[in-house]
C-alpha cells in the first residue's frame, strides 16, 4: 500500500528467450541457483510497495511454472496467472485486465529484470502519485546517431535529453487500461506501455536512482554471465602447510617427483604444495581443511597421490557451482633447486584442475639459511586461490 492506495504489479513473462540462445523461457533460467522468474517476483515482493503480483505467462509454460513453483517455493503476492498474448503489448494488456478492482496503481515489470530494488519502485511510484504516469530510466552515455535506410547518419540529437527506458513503468491503472483498450481499438502498437499512455494521454515522467544501471534486462548470454558474477563474486582462499623431511621417502612437490636424498614425511604422498593449495581451495567456499576431509587416521589415504586428493577436492567445488579461476603456490625450501621443475608442476596441477597452465602460478623460495626451511629440516608452501562461478 503505498499512502493508501492499493498497487497491482503485472510481470510479464510470456517470452522464449532466443537472443539467448535457450531454447526455452528465459524467466526459467536458473540464475545462480535461483530462476530468473523466482528472482523478480522476490524482488518486488522485498520492496514492500506492492500489494498484488499477476504473472503472464504463455499457455505453454504453465506446467513449467507450476513445477518451478514446486522447487522454489510459490510467491504468496501472485494473486493470478494469466495466459500471455501473442505480442507482449497483449501480454501486457491481458495482465493489467486481471489486476483486482480495487488496486488503483498499476506498474508493469518485465520478468527478466531481476535486479529491480525498493527505490526504483518508490521513485516511480511517487511520480505516479503526483503526475499519474512514470517510468524508471537511465542517461543515455553514448553518444547516438539517427541514420537513414542506407546506414548514414543524419542526426545527432543531444545525449543529455536522451534516456534509456526500463520497467518498472507505473501508472493510474483506469488510464493505462483506456490507453491499451485504445490501442486495441485503433490498431496502435508501441514498444512498451509509457508508449501508449503518452500516445493517449500525454507525456510521462521519466525518473531515476542512483541504482537504476544495475537495473539490467536478461537478454543475451553475455547478460546471464555477468548477472552470475553479480550475484556470486570470486571468493578467495589461502593454505598453509609444512612436512618434515625424511631419508627414505620420494619428494614429491605439485604432483611432480624431484629427485632428492630426502623426502616429506606425512600419512600420503606429503606433497606439501598441493596441501596448500587443496586448503586454499576449500578455504575460499569455508569447506574446513584436507585435515578434516582425509585424516590421517583413514587408511584409505597412506601413501596416496595428493593429486588424486586434489581432483576430489575440485569435485567438491564444483558441486557448489565454483572452478579455480587461478592459483599462486609458492614452495618454500632451502634446498634442492626447484626451477627446473616448476614448468612440469605448473603442467601437473593444471591438468588436474582442469584449467589452462597459464591459470597456476608456482615460485619457490629460500628462507637465506633462517628456520626449519633453511636449516633443511622440512618445506613449507603457501597458496592462493580465487574461485569463480561456473565451467570454464
């Protein structure tokens, strides 16, 4: 209730998505875990402004919705959902019908902005309050040319009268209606419903917030890209791990055997690196440490590859949605020289992860003779990591 009127939100679904290249709704596109659909209508329900939602959907996509509603859980603002039309000037028209009688502000979403927030919806609801028609906007920063069916540019008009035009659009719900009965009527077609009013009723306010950019529409796949990396930011983790050297055993360091009179002792391979950075790697999505998930107490694990820990370390990443987009792995040891190793190492661990060589960084390090490294007694190795949503 927004000062004592009732607002009704129709949100338009009714599209199939092929500039995505889906194949199906991309309301349905599972953003991050979550639909796209899902998203919006928690959106507008969390803003707090609206009283009623109606979902237009095509015919086709009912059973889609119901399941989606199964997984996800059901909006308890969406009153109706109603069957969309074959232009979503129809959809539209066909949702501002089924708003109930006694909402008296109507705004029109589109499905696919699910980024919409609580201050766009009040500036707009504000405007409608006090001029009867307004529509979230943008400034437009590009500089944009009018051209002719050749492709040549005749005019210029000045970008700082220019906006660009998003939902929500907002307005007295018994104009907008007469608007698109109108249109209807007259056989008149716009591009979205401020279109109508103004070819109706005259001129609508355009409003901003300092939000509204972020306010983008899911079109192309590029969109849903960046839409996940929005909603799931890189996370970033460190290890730490240290190993005792010991006469009698192999040293292996990032999956690569260095020949050496000595070797780490530990319950595996004690590939003292690669612990580093499986500690890393489940650090960065808080998933506890190797310690927890192979400990030593487990035969399973003496005297195990660390590189077959490390796959089982990224399986368990990715079922949370998450790829190493990077690692840094520094080995520190006073001796033996590393260098001629580290290209195989950098191979090795990439190989395993899945992800291209250039992605996994290894240095090694001296302590100049201070400490248990510089003394020869063991190796210590660090890593970071960043993790990024998605497949490669």
């Amino acid at each position: 209730m927004k000062d004592g009127r009732k607002v009704g939100c129709v949100v338009v679904a009714a599209g199939r998505g092929a500039r995505a290249g889906l194949g199906y709704n991309k309301a349905f596109y599972p953003l991050a875990g979550r639909s796209v659909l899902s998203r919006t209508l928690d959106a507008l329900t969390d803003s707090g402004c609206i009283d009623e939602l109606v979902l237009v959907l095509s015919e086709d996509d009912f059973n889609a919705y119901e399941e989606l509603t199964a997984r996800e859980g059901r909006n308890p603002l969406v009153a109706r959902v109603v069957k969309g039309g074959s232009t979503r000037q129809a959809s539209a028209h066909n949702g501002l019908r089924a708003l109930s009688e006694d909402v008296n502000i109507a705004l029109v979403h589109d499905a696919a902005r699910p980024f919409v927030s609580r201050e766009m919806i009040d500036a707009v609801l504000d405007g409608v309050i006090q001029f009867g028609a307004a529509v979230i906007s943008t400034p437009v920063s590009d500089t944009v040319k009018e051209t002719n069916a050749q492709g040549f540019a005749v005019r210029t008009p000045d970008r700082a009268s220019l906006r660009a035009v998003q939902t929500p659009q907002g307005f007295r719900l018994g104009e907008i209606l007469e608007a698109y009965d109108w249109a209807e009527r007259e056989n008149v077609a716009a591009t979205d419903d401020a279109s109508l009013y103004e070819k109706r009723f005259g001129p609508v306010l355009l409003v901003t917030t300092p939000g509204a950019g972020r306010n983008v529409k899911m079109t192309t796949q590029e969109d849903f890209a960046r839409a996940e990396e929005r909603l799931c930011p890189p996370r970033v983790g460190m290890g730490y791990d240290v190993h005792r050297l010991v006469e009698g055993r192999k040293l292996v360091l990032m999956g690569v055997e260095v020949p050496w009179e000595k070797g780490l002792l530990g319950h595996s391979d004690a590939d003292v690196a690669l612990h580093a950075l499986m500690d890393a790697m489940l650090g960065a999505l808080a998933l506890g440490d190797i310690g927890h998930l192979f400990p030593d107490s487990d035969d399973r694990y003496l005297g195990i590859s660390s590189l077959k820990l490390l796959e089982a370390v990224r399986d368990r990443v990715a079922e949370k949605g998450y790829r190493v987009g990077s690692a840094d792995v520094t080995i520190i040891c006073q001796r033996p020289k590393l260098a001629p190793y580290i290209r195989a190492m950098r191979e090795t661990t990439a190989r395993a992860l899945g992800i291209p060589v250039d992605c996994v960084s290894v240095k090694a390090t001296t302590t100049e003779g201070l400490g248990f490294e510089g003394e020869g007694a063991g190796i210590a190795a660090q890593a970071v990591t960043m993790l990024v949503k998605g497949a490669c």
